[in-house]
C-alpha cells in the first residue's frame, strides 16, 4: 500500500475513533467560524496577523487562521452544523472561508501538508459549497465523507462514502 493510501486511511478510522459522525454534528451549533471539539498533542492556531499558540477543545477558530498539528496530534473542528474536519498529525491547513448564511453556505480550506478528513451531515453534500484545496487541486465534496492528503507537494482523496469532485489546479 503506498504511503499516501495509508495516510488516508489513518485519516479516516482516526476521525471515526475521535466521534466525528452525524451526532457530533447535531449536538454543536452554529460556530461563527470554526468551533474546536478535540485538541490531542502539539496542536497550534495562529490567527489572521497574530502568533501561533496552543489550540484547546471548546475554542473557535477565526476565518484566515492556519492550523498546525505535530506528530501523533490531531484536532476535530465543527465548520458549520452540517460539516466537520479531523486535522491528522503532521499537518498544515488555513481556514480560508466560512459562510454558513450563503446559498448554499460554503466551506473552504487549503491543506499545505498532512491530511484532512471531511465529514458532512447526509444529505449536505448537495446543500453545501465544501472544498479542500491542495497543490494539485481542489477536491470539492458532492458527498459525505472523504479525506484529503497533501504528500510531496501533491493531493491525493479517498473517498469512503459518497461523490468527490476533483478540479485540477492545471487542467493541461
């Protein structure tokens, strides 16, 4: 198995194991950006113009914000109420939109490095304007759970349930 599939795979039953299901979703509201609901090892948020500190459960995190993880870390971020992420270890990711009030609302986060699992409420995949850019491309959900990783400077997606759309960065 190549690295990259394991990395997804890590990715996928670490955001089972973490709780990150339809009922996690349900039970947080509305955050205003991003609401954190797991924080495990060396995990740091820096804000739009401000310095990288630790991140903990229960915190919300601004749009703009980049999130890095360590070794063995990950965290899970509720993005809206029909949308979560599972940050793996060794990762980098920048919030870049949030916009719940949109039709449809819409989510969108550039992954630099490491991995990110996607999960949205079934059904949200249609109502919901969810991407994850990588170096290689956009993977825009058009389902409900897939993940995201960034290796050597390329994305790769696995999807475990549902539709991914993937536009490539440069079509030629």
């Amino acid at each position: 198995m190549q690295l990259s599939n394991r990395l997804v795979l890590t990715c996928f039953a670490a955001f089972a194991f973490a709780g990150a299901d339809a009922d996690l979703l349900a039970q947080n509201p509305a955050p205003t950006s991003g609401k954190v609901t797991v924080s495990v090892g060396d995990v740091k948020v820096t804000p739009p113009g401000g310095a990288a500190k630790a991140l903990a459960a229960g915190e919300i995190v601004a749009v703009g914000s980049t999130i890095a993880t360590g070794a063995g870390a990950r965290a899970v971020i509720v993005m809206t109420p029909r949308s979560a992420i599972r940050v793996g270890e060794n990762s980098t990711v920048v919030i870049e939109e949030v916009v719940e009030a949109a039709t449809p609302p819409k989510v969108t986060l550039d992954l630099k490095d490491g991995s990110l699992g996607a999960l949205l409420k079934p059904g949200a995949g249609a109502e919901m304007d969810f991407k994850i850019k990588t170096p290689s491309g956009i993977a825009a959900a058009r389902g409900t759970f897939y993940a995201v990783v960034v290796e050597n400077g390329k994305g790769f997606a696995q999807v475990k349930e549902g539709k991914v759309e993937i536009i490539p960065t440069n079509p030629n």
